[in-house]
C-alpha cells in the first residue's frame, strides 16, 4: 500500500468472490471493508471461451 501511496493513488478496490473465505479474510484483517451499496455486474459478449468459469466448480 505504501508504494500506492506514493504515486498518489488513494484508494484501493478489489474484486474477491463471495465464496472465497479465506481470501476475503485476508481482504478484511488488512483493513479492507465490504461495501453493500455495490453491486457488481457482468455480461459475456463474446462467444471466446471464458479463462475460468465458476459453474464447473
């Protein structure tokens, strides 16, 4: 955060997934609070196969 600081940058978000506990524990014991105002959407727009899709859990 530091290096952040010093090229004036002052604020930091993060994308986490909901069901990643432990990397939202991190998140959160480094200072980072969960917003409820947000909501994040997405939408595929493109028929490219997708890096990584969280259905073949």
């Amino acid at each position: 955060m530091g290096a952040l600081k010093k090229q004036g940058i002052a604020k930091v978000a993060l994308l986490i997934f909901s069901d990643n506990g432990s990397g939202n524990t991190f998140w959160e014991n480094h200072g980072f609070t969960k917003r409820s105002d947000i909501t994040y959407r997405n939408k595929v727009i493109s028929d490219a196969e997708m890096v990584r899709n969280r259905e073949e859990k």
